[in-house]
C-alpha cells in the first residue's frame, strides 16, 4: 500500500463539498469514455475527492474474458495525478491481500453517514382530512343545508 504525493491545492469552492468521495479501482488505462483527467478535474471542481486504487502490475498481465484476450498493465502515474488532482490518495494493490488492508484503511477515512427518514404521512392524513371537511361544509352550504 504506497500514499500518494502530497494533495495539489484546489478552489475556494471545491471545499463546500468535502464530503463526497469516490473510490475508484483501476488499472489507470483508459480505452473508452471520457478523458479521465478531465473528469478528475470536474471532480476537484465540485469538491469530490477521487481515492484510486491501482489493480495489477507495470509489467502486465493478459485477462482473458468470455473468449476475449486483452492486455492490461497498471499505469501508476495516471492514477496518483487523478488522487493529487481531486485531494484524494493512491492506493496499489497488487494482490487481493493487499486490496483488503487498501479497504480497512479508506474505511477508517471515509463515514457514512445515515439519514433517518422523516415521517410526512401524518401530514398528508391531517391535510385530507382538512380539505374533506372543508368540502362537507361547502357541499353543506351550497345546497342550503346549513345546520
């Protein structure tokens, strides 16, 4: 497990949110979507810190998946300028070990904060009854049933 290089220093408005965060486990090389330092730059624009978890090894390996063949290799610097850019970490694992020590520790960083749900169906039960009542009386006085 290897932090990354210091935080680089971001906007006045990128600390109103510092309490999101993303984990992103990769092996730093981007063939499809969007330019991922573009995107770590969105990130640290609106606050959100990226922690990336580096899978693999520089030297590579070749994944075969459902009769595809695809050579992957861990692009290291790609993942920790993605963690300084968003004031996150990187994180490598090269084995599934490692990954479990990675885990423990961003669960130390990173809370979770649960919300209880407020409870409107009361409200919505005394509002009924409200407009029920109120069309009573009306439906009262409109055919001349006043009490």
């Amino acid at each position: 497990m290897t932090p990354s290089v210091a935080p680089s220093a971001t906007s006045s408005s990128a600390l109103q949110n510092t309490s999101a965060a993303i984990v992103l486990l990769s092996d730093g090389q981007s063939n499809v979507g969007p330019d991922p330092q573009k995107a770590a730059d969105l990130a640290a624009k609106h606050g959100v810190r990226i922690y990336t978890v580096g899978l693999g090894t520089p030297e590579g390996t070749i994944v075969k998946v459902d009769g595809w063949s695809m050579r992957t290799r861990l692009d290291e610097d790609a993942l920790q300028k993605i963690a300084s850019t968003t004031m996150g970490e990187y994180f490598r694992a090269p084995n599934a070990a490692e990954l479990k020590k990675i885990y423990r520790a961003l669960g130390s960083k990173l809370a979770f904060e649960k919300q209880r749900p407020t409870e409107v169906t009361a409200v919505f039960a005394g509002l009924g009854a409200l407009l029920a009542a109120a069309a009573a009386l009306l439906s009262l006085l409109w055919f001349n049933r006043i009490l």
